[in-house]
C-alpha cells in the first residue's frame, strides 16, 4: 500500500539529534532510503533507515567546519569510492568532503571568501558550489576548475543541468542564470526578490522559489511557463518528486506545501517558525530540517506512518506552538473582531486554510485538514511584543541573513542606517566598517560598539573565522564569460580588388608541421586497413603564421602614409627602416633586427586603427625574430605591447586588425620569452580573443583556433588545470560558432593535445559535453585529416 489512500502526507516520525537549526538535507544513496542533514551545530549527520520501526538510526556524525554547516550534497559512486561521497558547505567559507564512514574529511575544498550556501554534483566528479561572495565554482576532484562571475550579489542556489556543461545559478540579486562551459548563456528575470531553490524537472524544464513567495517554473530556452503562489512568506527550499513534476516547497511561513498537478494540495504546518529544507526520498517520502533542530519525515504510507500516539505528540506540539503577527504569515490579525470557538463547527473550504479564533482573550490558530475533515490547532497567537529573534537568519540585508540588522540613526534629521550583526562577529569590527561603509564619522565607533552589545545581551560566540575578507575575487583570476562585448560587426570588408594588399588572404599556404604535413592533408590514397597513425598530438611545437609578402607590405603602408595625419607621418628614412627590419625578419638578409628599427616600428602600430593594418603585419611577421621577440616581451615592454594588442581584439574594431593581431600573438610562441609572457597573461588574452568568435569570418576563426593550439601546446607540458579548464571552456565555446574545417581542425589538435595524458583534464571535457560537440566531426570526408583527428580524440573520451 504505497499510497495507503488517496495520498494524505502524514508523520512518518521525527528526528532529534541536531543541537541547532537543521540548514540543508540530501537524500543519500548508502545505505539505501537513507538521507544526510547538516546543522547550524556545526555538523553532518548519515541517517539510515530503522529496518524494524519506521524511524531512521543516525549511522554517524561528521564534522570538519569551524562554523555553521548550510548545504550538502551527494557526490556520485566511482571506482575510487564505489559509495560516493558526501559534500558539505559552510559559513567557513570551505566545503568538506567525506567518505560514508569517516567522522572527519577526507578533504577541504578551500577558495570561496564568504558563506558556501548550495551545492550540486555532476557527472564525472564535477561539483558545483554558490557562495555569498557572488561566485559559483566549479571543482574536479579536489581542485577549482572554474569561478563563474556575472551575479551581482550572493548566490543562494545552484544545481548542475543533466545535459551536459550546462549549470544554474539563483541570486540574491533576483535573477537565475544559465552557464555553459563557464559561460554565461542567458539570465532569466521575473522574480521580485532573492531566488533561494532550483530543482529540475528535465533536460528543458526546472523549477525555482524565491523571497518573493512565489514558485517559477521554466523553460531552459528563457521562458517562464508558470507561477505558483501559496505561501505567504520567504520559500527556502524546493525538491521535486522521483518521476513525475509534482514537487514540494518549504518556508519562512512555518510550512511545508505538497504540489500535484500545478495545486498546493496539501499544506503541514510546522512547530517551527523557518522550515528551512526537504528532501524527497526514493519511495516519495518527504524529510523537512527546521528552525527548532527536529527533522520531520512525512509519508503517504499507512505502513510508515506514526502510532496514533507520536500524531497526537506532534499535533500537541504544535498546538502549543507561539506564532509572532508580525511575521504576517496569518494576515493582519485584529484581535478585537475575532469570532469565538463556535466558528469552528463550520468546515474549512481547502486544506491547509487558516481561521484565528479568540478563546478567553486568547488568540488561536488553526488550519482545515481535507483528510480528516477537521480543524487542527496550529498554535496561538502570541501578543506583539516581546517576540524575539530565535530563529536564525530571521533578517535579510542585501540578500544575505544576519542574526539582527538595527537601524542606527546617526542625528535627527540625517538619514537612518541599516546595521547588520551576526552573533559570531566581532562587535568592534562591524562598527568600524559599518562606520567606513557609510563615510561616518570615527568617533562614533564606542557608541557604535556598545550600542550592538547592548542590544544583543551579550549574545556573541567566539568569533570562529574572519568574514571580512574582500567579497570579490582577485584580478588575476580566470572569469568566464565576464566581457560584454558586443557582436556588432561592420559586414563591409575592408579591402577591394585583387590586385591590393590582402593581409593573410592566401590561407592555404601554412607552412609543414612536423613529420607528415596534418595541416595540407595526407593526399596519398590509403586503404582502410592501413592503421592510422595519430600523428596529430599532443603536439609539441606552436603553429606560426608565416606567409608574408614584404613588397606588398611595404607599398600598402606607404600609400597610406601619404593620407595619414601630419603627426602620424613616418619620413622616408623610416620607411627604409620598417623595411629593413622586414627583410631581416623574414630571412631576407642575414642582418638583426636594430633597437632604431623597432623603436620606427612600434611608432607606426600605434597609428589610427583604420589605416595601422601593414604596420601590424610587420608586427606580425618581425615578432618570430628572436630579438623581436625578446624585446617586446621582456619584462619591460611587454605591459605596452598587450594592451596593444589586447585593443585591436575588440569585436567591433576593424576585423583586419582584429585578425593581424590574434596572428601576431599566435607568433609571439615561437620564443621563450614570448611563451612565458603568453602564460603569464593568459586570462586576459584569452577572455578578450574569444570575444572575436562572433564576426562570421573563417581567417579569424582559424587565428582563434591556432592561438588556442598554442596554449594547449604549452599547458600540456606545465600541468596547470586552471589554465587548461579556461582553454577547455574556449575550445567549447568557439565549436559552438566556427563552421571552416581548417579553425576545427586545430580546434581538434588542441583538444588532443589539452587531454593527452591527464584523466583530470579528461573528466572536465567530458564534464563540459565537449565529447557530444565534436561527434559530428568524424565523419566528415574531406579534409580526411579532421575525421582521423576527431576520432583519435574521441578515443580518448
């Protein structure tokens, strides 16, 4: 009898164990029907079904935070730990990772600056976690892969989509966001409040609950296809039903709401004024974590259901329950116009309808049950008075919570303050930067002080871990997705006529690489028994662009010398110096390159970027020079010279020089000194060159995709995850776009070499998708060098 009859949730039992508020719950998979909770008590609990009763035994507590415990979540079985594993994460700013049967962790994950508040497992061992510092990240193992940047204040919810590469998070700054490969793909807006829950219905459909005590559900394209409303304050947590879209949602309005069918049909009032999580088990029981540190399983089952006995406990407990007016959750309640015990003879008209009463100058509350077709008491109404902050994380300021927020009013007539103070802070500290926050005057600060252990009696804990770290991530950091280019391209090509100056037109004419020539195709017939050899990574040296036509060059720059401003004019004497240093570099003449030279030479790449093109091609060329090269990326230059470039990426500059450009850093690889520059200032060049992916233009495509190459080439002997995550995330995203066989084909290369011999950066392609992305790709028949090279790293995936 699982649905004993006509599905009423009733108490199944309930839990004690945890010391304080009970924050996050996860269904666990060993042992089987088990679930784990976490605590504002600092700790973890493994819950296990009671095979004789029909509660649950607590197989083991962990602990391994330093503060309150806020989420937890399941890390799927593999071969190391064929019984997955368990991550929780804290207002410590870490997140732990336990094995089923340690108390202690196995590791921490260490990067967030303020309180980790949701996680979400993936496939492959991919973790995703959302901080109040405004970050998502993503983790491998035990190491972070990604930062996701784009929210504007904290992110409360975040659960990793089945398809995959996908992720969404929820923020405080009311909007959802959708990622792939690290990237920002869409925002969806249309909650009025912090978004709190995520829960996923499929591969299109998910569901969110916010502040503003609404249910959303949505389309992954952008849509929202509808509004739940019910509850009548904050909604914390949100979990759907095995197999079906009926779900279920838990709040600051002391209830727990049953939703079949798009309808609340069925709503559980709690002792407790914040029922802060739930869980649905696999046989569709629902476990709830509240404020007073009870967890409470509730069942459809006859045979799980309480005795009589522990029904009538908790109805009495909840009867006795004192419920604040102020919260609202009741409506506005004037005591004076309530009618008396009479009014409960009438029957409720849905359930888990109020109705107040007044009983010897007493308000009462009680809500309608459908299936037992009467009136059950939900507490009393306690005067407005007095009520106190029990519960934790009551207030909210600026999306995060806090133990109190006061308001301080510094003089009369000026403007108030909002102070917000959480028990575990330093008194003195909040003061001062609450003071320098608001450009207040200093010597406030014992007033300010005193004032906040006035007001809370004294309550602080020993201050654990200092939060007043800076809430955003260093500069150096790896951010997808954080440049707004737009993708606004002149269509117009920039150059005319056949006989002109076309830099890098002829496209067909690279260079051999090593061995047997990948980039101009094998040519010779083979049968199909041959075995292909992979010839094609990991590749060991860059790919340079090295076509050049100097005479060309050379003309093109002098004709518009003649049209250029007074001030950017070169002499005579300087073009015979630009030319010069070309023959020198492009082997012409045994000659190296001069300082006068390449002083002439930087003159003529800052000119107006309509007419800098030739001069950008000497650029191009001359960096191969090892004195070039040295010279421009040696400790002194080398800020001047990539902001240079850096500047001609801009999608809506002109696509010659964005082309010109990303060509001359391809080329900056051939020397040591221009490799180790590369590396240093990889995130800024490669979040500014892939912003060029969205002019439809194949040369620029391939520039992209061989600067990728390159750094793929160098990542592979420095085993930096971080860098080889970012350029995993670029080669996903420039795939999604690049339709020239020749940019996939080192798209490819790069991808192989990326993945040869590291299961680290292996499980992270596979965890972006990239593996469904290029499936395509090999069975393309010519050139056959992209099938070979796509199956080769198919095989790897």
């Amino acid at each position: 009898a699982m649905a004993g009859e006509g599905s009423t949730f009733r108490l199944r039992c309930s839990l004690l164990g945890h010391g304080q508020d009970v924050r996050g719950l996860t269904r666990g998979l060993f042992p089987e029907g088990g679930f784990v909770s976490v605590s504002r008590d600092r700790t973890a609990r493994l819950w296990a079904p009671d095979g004789l009763n029909r509660g649950f035994t607590e197989m083991h507590c962990m602990s391994g935070h330093s503060n309150f415990v806020s989420c937890v979540c399941i890390i799927p079985p593999s071969d190391l730990y064929p019984r997955g594993l368990i991550a929780t994460g804290g207002n410590d700013h870490n997140i732990c990772i336990f094995t089923i049967d340690n108390p202690a962790p196995l590791y921490i994950l260490k990067g967030h600056k303020n309180t980790v508040c949701s996680l979400s497992s993936g496939k492959f061992g991919t973790l995703l976690s959302g901080s109040w510092d405004t970050t998502a990240k993503v983790w491998l193992n035990d190491r972070c892969m990604m930062t996701l940047q784009g929210h504007t204040a904290a992110i409360w919810a975040v659960k990793i989509l089945p398809e995959q590469g996908l992720m969404l998070t929820g923020s405080a700054d009311k909007t959802i966001k959708l990622w792939k490969a690290g990237r920002c793909e869409r925002t969806f807006t249309g909650h009025e409040d912090c978004v709190r829950g995520l829960a996923i219905l499929s591969e299109m459909e998910f569901l969110s609950c916010a502040n503003d005590a609404s249910v959303r559900r949505w389309q992954i394209s952008g849509e929202c296809l509808q509004v739940y409303y019910g509850h009548t304050n904050y909604i914390y947590s949100i979990s759907v039903f095995p197999r079906c879209k009926d779900f279920v949602t838990t709040g600051e309005d002391r209830s727990l709401r049953i939703w079949k069918q798009g309808e609340c049909t069925q709503t559980i009032r709690l002792p407790a004024q914040s029922v802060w999580c739930c869980c649905v088990l696999d046989n569709g029981d629902i476990v709830v974590g509240a404020s007073d540190g009870i967890i409470r399983v509730f069942t459809e089952s006859l045979e799980r259901t309480a005795s009589a006995e522990e029904i009538q406990a908790f109805e009495n407990e909840l009867a006795q329950a004192a419920i604040d007016p102020k919260t609202g959750d009741l409506g506005d309640i004037n005591a004076d116009d309530l009618p008396g015990r009479e009014h409960l003879k009438d029957p409720g008209t849905r359930d888990g309808q109020t109705r107040l009463i007044k009983d010897n100058g007493k308000v009462e509350a009680y809500q309608w049950s459908v299936s037992e077709g009467r009136w059950i008491k939900i507490g009393d109404v306690v005067g407005s008075s007095g009520a106190t902050q029990q519960t934790s994380g009551k207030v909210l300021f600026e999306g995060k919570e806090y133990d109190y927020v006061f308001t301080i009013d510094v003089n009369e007539n000026g403007p108030s303050y909002k102070l917000p103070y959480n028990i575990t802070d330093d008194p003195w500290l909040t003061a001062y930067n609450f003071l320098q926050k608001n450009d207040l005057n200093p010597m406030f600060l014992d007033q300010v002080a005193k004032f906040i252990m006035d007001n809370t009696k004294g309550q602080t804990l020993l201050s654990t871990s200092n939060q007043f770290s800076d809430p955003f991530t260093g500069a150096g950091r790896y951010v997808p997705g954080s440049s707004s280019g737009s993708s606004a391209i002149p269509g117009a090509d920039p150059f005319t006529g056949a006989g002109r100056y076309v830099p890098g037109s002829a496209s067909n004419e690279i260079p051999p690489v090593g061995g047997v020539d990948p980039f101009t195709g094998m040519g010779a017939y083979q049968s199909t028994a041959t075995k292909v050899e992979n010839i094609y990574f990991p590749k060991k040296d860059a790919v340079t662009f090295d076509q050049a036509n100097p005479t060309q060059i050379l003309g093109k720059l002098k004709e518009l010398n003649g049209s250029a401003a007074e001030e950017h004019k070169l002499t005579e004497e300087d073009l015979i110096i630009l030319e010069k240093l070309l023959s020198a570099t492009c082997n012409t003449s045994a000659e190296t390159p001069t300082a006068q030279q390449l002083q002439t030479l930087w003159r003529a790449v800052n000119w107006p970027e309509d007419i800098v093109f030739p001069a950008l091609d000497i650029l191009r060329l001359s960096v191969r020079h090892p004195t070039v090269n040295e010279n421009f990326c040696s400790e002194k230059e080398h800020v001047q010279f990539i902001i240079l470039l850096l500047k001609f990426l801009n999608p809506k500059g002109k696509q010659a020089n964005q082309l010109l450009a990303l060509r001359a850093l391809c080329n900056c690889f051939v020397s040591h000194a221009g490799q180790k520059l590369m590396m240093e200032q990889r995130d800024e060049i490669m979040t500014q060159a892939i912003e060029t992916k969205s002019g439809n233009n194949k040369n620029i495509h391939i520039a992209l995709a061989t600067l990728t190459l390159n750094y793929a080439v160098c990542l592979h002997k420095v085993n930096n995850i971080e860098g080889k995550a970012q350029c995993l995330s670029v080669i996903s995203t420039v795939m999604e776009v690049v339709q020239d066989l020749e940019a996939i084909f080192r798209l490819l290369v790069a991808l192989g070499t990326l993945i040869s011999n590291d299961t680290n950066a292996v499980q992270l392609a596979k965890s972006l998708g990239v593996d469904s992305q290029i499936k395509k790709y090999a069975s393309v028949s010519e050139p056959a060098k992209v099938k070979e090279c796509c199956r080769f790293v198919l095989n790897l995936l």
